[in-house]
C-alpha cells in the first residue's frame, strides 16, 4: 500500500470518529435498554437445553458436512454453501465466526454476497456450531487447513477470506499459510491485535466446574452480548438463550474442554506475520468495541503492506448485526476495488 494510500485510509478512519465525537461530545454509549425490551434478570423459565452441535437450530441456508479423520478420529465440519441470486461472477466469499458465535450469524451478509452475484460459504469452525467437538489439539494451522480441504472438495481454487472476531484472525492464519488461495481479506473486530505478551501464556485446558452455577452462567453471557452491542435488541437474546442452554446440556463439560483447548489460537502476535500478507486487506470495526479499538486498528492495519482500515461510527463488536446494510456496502465497495 503506497503512503498516500495509507494516509487516504487514516483520514478516511479519523473522519468517522470525529464526526461521532462532534456529535455526541464523547464517543456514544449504549442506550439504556427501556422497560419493554430490556432483557430479564434470570433467565426464562422457558428456555431449555441446546445440543453443544446445535441440532435442534435452524440454519438459513442447506448445511453440509465435510468428514476428514484427524488425529484418528472421524471428524465432520459444517457448513453453508449458498449460491448467487444474481449473475455470478465467478468468485466466492468464505466466512468465519468469532468465538461465541456459529455461521448462521452472517445470514444478512450472506444475503447480500449472493444477490451480488457471490458464492457464500459459512463455514462452523470444528469445535464450534454443528461441526464435531473432537479432544484433539488445536492451532491455527488446523483451522486454516479445514478450510483448505472445504475449498479442494468444492473444487474452489481461490476466495475471499473473511472473518469476524476470533474469526477475522483466523482468516488473516489462512492467508498467510495459504497466498495461492486468498485474493482478498476481510477482518471485521477482528481480536488480539496488540504486539503484547500478556495473555498469550499456556494454561492447563479445563471443563470447567462440575456444577456449573446457571444464574451465573446466565448473567455473564447476558453482560458480554449487550457489553457488544450499542442499540441492544430483543433479538440478541437468541445468542444468550443457546450460550445458557449449552449449560444445560449433557456434554456442556466437553464443549468447556474444546473450547479451552482452543484458547491459544491468538498466540502468535499480528507483527509477527501480518506484514508478509501482500493481498488488498480490508480491516473494519465498530468505533465502540472498547475505549481503544479504533487506535489499535490503526496500529495493526499500518502493518499489511496493502490494507485498509474503515470505522463505523455509533456501532460495537458486531457490525454485520448492528449495521448489516452498512458494513455490506463497505465490503462491496472493498471488493469492487474501491479505496
């Protein structure tokens, strides 16, 4: 990326964050939810166990299953394949999850891939979603390698990559480890993007308690979704009902354990690679995903050599919820070659 290119992009960033601080005289805060739609303190007498694979949770579009065997054991990997609506153009987006969530939680931009003329593909990331919880060791290269084995079964020769969260760094893993696939990135709040040692540590992967306390459990998911959110929804409690009902399944120990093995897959600090990524780059977050989400953004995108950085003012950890319409026209705009 040329350095007045890089200097467009920091404008194009401040821009945003000025004009929401003029306007609020701070950056905005989250709305206290009113009385109709602010969620209950305990969790609904109604809500009931949720399978750790998500079987009784509809997709929006056909789920398919790729089987691998790893580490001796036979394993599947879910995932949504939609077609374009529109004339296609021969190229297709992959999407990864962030590490609360599951694939059906780009159904709005999926939606707007395909009636662009996109294939969409959103992929559940073995351990998460409908995909199988095997106890193996995970890293980043196995990930990234799933999705390679997804591509070389459709017979896809190259993609967008793109990710969300815990998901947006894993597809900056896949392209890197794979250049030959990636024509583009895309990393929406994507996390850990500081060069800082602490929390990167090894600890003993646990199941966590035998008794798991369930209004805690409650109350703690509740807080992280509405702590992501800056116009909370009533709908945004679907993620909370799933989270609490894992807790009430029979293997909510093993899920805990899975994902505990997976703690390590930001180890590796974005200095360290990111600048060896040449493909056109798009970083984009909302303004309020912490105090100092728009100053690390800038810090990390200064290290692709051809990236881009966009901001969405008034918006927090997941644009493709809070502001589905906006953040899909910013990632057409990326892809059409806009700058």
């Amino acid at each position: 990326m040329s350095t007045l290119q890089k200097l467009k992009s920091r404008i194009l960033a401040a821009l945003s964050v000025t004009a929401l601080m003029l306007s609020t005289g701070a950056y905005a805060q989250a709305p206290s939810p009113t009385p109709s739609s602010a969620p209950p303190a305990t969790p609904p007498v109604d809500w009931g166990p949720v399978s750790i694979n998500l079987e009784e949770i509809a997709y929006p579009y056909p789920v398919h299953f790729l089987h691998r065997n790893l580490y001796g054991q036979d394993v599947r990997i879910a995932y949504m394949d939609a077609a374009p609506v529109a004339p296609a153009n021969g190229k297709t987006v992959v999407l990864l999850h962030g590490s609360s969530y599951y694939s059906w939680y780009w159904e709005q931009t999926m939606r707007a891939l395909t009636q662009a003329g996109y294939r969409a593909i959103a992929v559940d990331r073995l351990g998460w979603g409908k995909s199988s919880k095997p106890l193996i060791p995970y890293d980043v290269s196995l990930h990234a390698s799933n999705i390679n084995a997804i591509l070389e079964h459709l017979g896809i020769a190259q993609v967008v990559i793109a990710g969300h969260s815990l998901g947006g760094r894993l597809a900056s893993n896949f392209a890197h480890l794979y250049p030959e696939k990636a024509t583009h990135l895309i990393m929406v709040n994507p996390i850990a993007l500081n060069d800082s040692a602490s929390g990167r540590a090894w600890s003993q992967p646990t199941s966590g308690s035998p008794e798991p306390d369930l209004q805690a459990h409650y109350a703690a998911n509740l807080r992280q979704e509405q702590a992501r959110i800056v116009d909370w929804k009533p709908e945004y409690m679907e993620h909370v009902r799933i989270r609490y009902g894992h807790a009430l399944s029979g293997d909510f120990h093993r899920l805990n354990l899975v994902r505990a093995m997976n703690s390590r897959l930001t180890a590796e600090p974005v200095d360290t690679y990111w600048p060896k990524i040449n493909i056109p780059a798009l970083l984009i977050g909302g303004v309020e995903d912490g105090p100092n989400y728009p100053d690390t953004s800038r810090r990390a995108v200064d290290l692709l050599p051809n990236g881009q950085l966009i901001m969405l003012p008034g918006v927090g950890h997941n644009p493709h919820l809070e502001a589905p319409e906006q953040l899909n026209r910013e990632i057409m705009r990326f892809l059409d070659g806009g700058s």
